[in-house]
C-alpha cells in the first residue's frame, strides 16, 4: 500500500523539491501551504493550525505514514510571525499529527538549521520551550531584528527532548530533522541573484564543495528519514551544508 505523507510548506523549496520526490516514487502527499496546495492554511495562527490538522483527518481518514513540517520564513522585518510560524507552527503541526501517524514505520522530520548554533536571545528561547507563543511573539517584537535561527535552535531543543518520550519513541515514532546550510530555494533566491550577497554568504557559510546545493539534495535525505526501516535514529539534526559546519567548528563533536 502507498504511504501517505502531510507536507507543510509544500509550495516551493525543500518542502516542494521532497513532494515531488515521494510523489515519484509513489507515496501520496497532501501539501498544505498558504497557495497551492491540497490543503490552505495558515500555520503563523492557532485556528489555521486546528484547521489543517482537522482536514488532514477528514482528506487521510486512515491517519498518515509521515509528516514533514517544513513551513518556515525567513524575514526581518517580520519577528512576531518568524516564531509563529517556525517554532509554534511546526511544533504544533507534529504534536496535532502525531495521533494520525500509523504503523508501520510512523516518521515525523521537520527542518531546522545550521544557524542552531549562533548566539539567540535567552529569553525568547525560554518562552518558546515553555509554551508561551503570546510571549515569545511579544519578546520578538521587542527585541526585533533576524529571529531565524533562534527559532530554528528552539525547534531543536524541544525536538530532542520530545522525541524520547513514550508518545514519541514508545509508540515507534521516530522524529528527527535535518539542518541545511544555504539551500538553492525561493527564500535565498533574492541572495543568491546578487554577486555581491553570494561572496558575503561564503564568508558567513563557507563550503568545502564547488557550490551551493539545491532544495532536491536536502529532500533526498528527508525522503530516508521519512522512511527508512530501522527503529534506532531518532532526537537527531543532521546537518546537510556542504561542509559549513566542519569548517566553522572543527574541534565541535
């Protein structure tokens, strides 16, 4: 039998570049995304979280194989909705689909990033791991600026955490992430058009390899991690950077 998978951000990027891939090799995707997708939600709100997680029952009344929350943005200008959207949305879309998940091999992955290592404000990093999004979305607005990769570092830790306990790991569920580095997608398009952003971003992203990947080379390892057969990876983020993380932190083990 085919096995389903729900896909968040499945309108472009890596969550676009791993539907096609499953699709390719049979699997059913249901895409949700702001446009495009099979279903339309916004995962930056509480009622747009509920709303897709209740359609996904209703389109996969059997319940699901796999899960990828992949939604994420990546602006600035933006703060309140880059923790909406990147912590609280992905959180909260494996948490709501973790009970549609089935046997056999049940996987959830959602993406996080090597920014996970940069310094991030503490405080916001504590309310988004104690639950708090009204907070951590006030917390945001105030200290305003690039939030990223402190959200990227918040999934992780609750990731970690999360996917030893028995709903997770005891049920044979098994969660992990992947960690890109810079990725040849819509949301870097703007970066790498420009020359000048392109040499910025090898000196804040060195690579060992001749250049960046494109979003198909991270969706071949999320197609692994969303169906391999083992029972023993789970709580990892596997960084996919081209070497980035290695050359930045090379004593790091």
């Amino acid at each position: 039998m085919a096995r389903t998978f729900v896909i968040t951000g499945s309108a472009s990027g890596i969550g676009k570049a791993t539907a096609a891939r499953l699709q390719d090799k049979g699997g059913k995707v249901i895409g949700v995304d702001l446009h495009d997708a099979d279903i339309i939600a916004d995962l930056g709100t509480q009622a747009g979280r509920a709303a897709m997680i209740a359609q996904v029952k209703t389109m996969a009344p059997d319940g699901i194989d796999g899960v990828l929350a992949g939604a994420g943005i990546s602006d600035a200008s933006r703060p309140a909705d880059t923790i909406a959207i990147n912590f609280f949305g992905a959180k909260e879309t494996l948490e709501g689909l973790r009970p549609q998940l089935r046997g056999p091999r049940p996987r959830a992955v959602t993406i996080c990033s090597t920014s996970v290592v940069m310094p991030f404000d503490q405080m916001t990093l504590e309310l988004c791991l104690a639950g708090d999004e009204e907070g951590a979305k006030r917390r945001a607005q105030e200290i305003g600026g690039f939030l990223y990769g402190g959200t990227k570092r918040a999934l992780w830790l609750w990731l970690r955490k999360a996917a030893l306990r028995p709903e997770w790991a005891g049920a044979g569920i098994m969660l992990n992430a992947v960690a890109p580095g810079a990725i040849m997608t819509p949301m870097t398009a703007p970066l790498l058009d420009d020359p000048a952003m392109v040499e910025l971003l090898k000196k804040s992203n060195p690579i060992a390899v001749e250049n960046f990947a494109p979003a198909e080379d991270v969706a071949e390892f999320l197609d692994f991690l969303l169906n391999f057969e083992g029972n023993y990876i789970l709580g990892q983020s596997f960084f996919i950077d081209g070497g980035t993380d290695a050359i930045i932190r090379p004593e790091h083990v």
